[in-house]
C-alpha cells in the first residue's frame, strides 16, 4: 500500500515538473483537458467492470448506498458550517479592521 502511494506521488512530482520545465509541447497542453476526459471514463468503465464482477459488492450494494449517502450528507453540511464559520470569524474580521483603519 505505502509503496502504492510513494508512485501515485512520485508520477504526479515528474508530471509537475516536465510540465514547470516546459518539456511538453504547447499542443498536448491545450489537449490535456480532452485526455484527460477519456481517461477518467476509461476508468469508471474499468471499475465498473471490476464491481459488476464483485458478488460480495453487488449483494451489499444497498447498505453501501445508504453509507455513502449518510457520509456524503454529513460531508457537505460539515464544509458548508465550517465556510460558514471561517466566513463569519475571519473575513467579517477582517472586513471590520479594514473600516476601522480607514476611519483613522
């Protein structure tokens, strides 16, 4: 697993730095949104075929769902009160300094 993720790293590091270096032509650069487009739906159409083959998976599907629903849920109304809240605290601050440095 760890070794897994040092490559996943390691690729996404060499890609950042041919790009920074301009070692790939301005044509690729225009056509990366389009590659990849293609590639993600390769590979969804990859997972797919590895969770359709899945019995385990297919059979608790829908406890899964309802999991995924729940974390999902809980994972926007978490960020929207956190954007909430760091909006309140810091920027209206921050807004509130900047009007009383002007009135000075």
């Amino acid at each position: 697993m760890t070794t897994r993720l040092i490559i996943y790293l390691s690729i996404i590091i060499l890609g950042a730095f041919i790009s920074y270096k301009k070692f790939v032509h301005k044509n690729v650069l225009k056509k990366l949104t389009t590659i990849q487009s293609i590639s993600i739906i390769i590979l969804l159409f990859v997972m797919g075929i590895k969770i359709g083959g899945d019995k385990e998976v297919i059979s608790s599907f829908l406890t899964l769902g309802y999991q995924a629903l729940i974390f999902s849920l809980f994972s926007i109304a978490f960020s929207i009160f956190f954007v909430m809240m760091i909006k309140r605290f810091i920027i209206y601050k921050e807004d509130e300094e900047i009007e009383i440095k002007e009135e000075a």
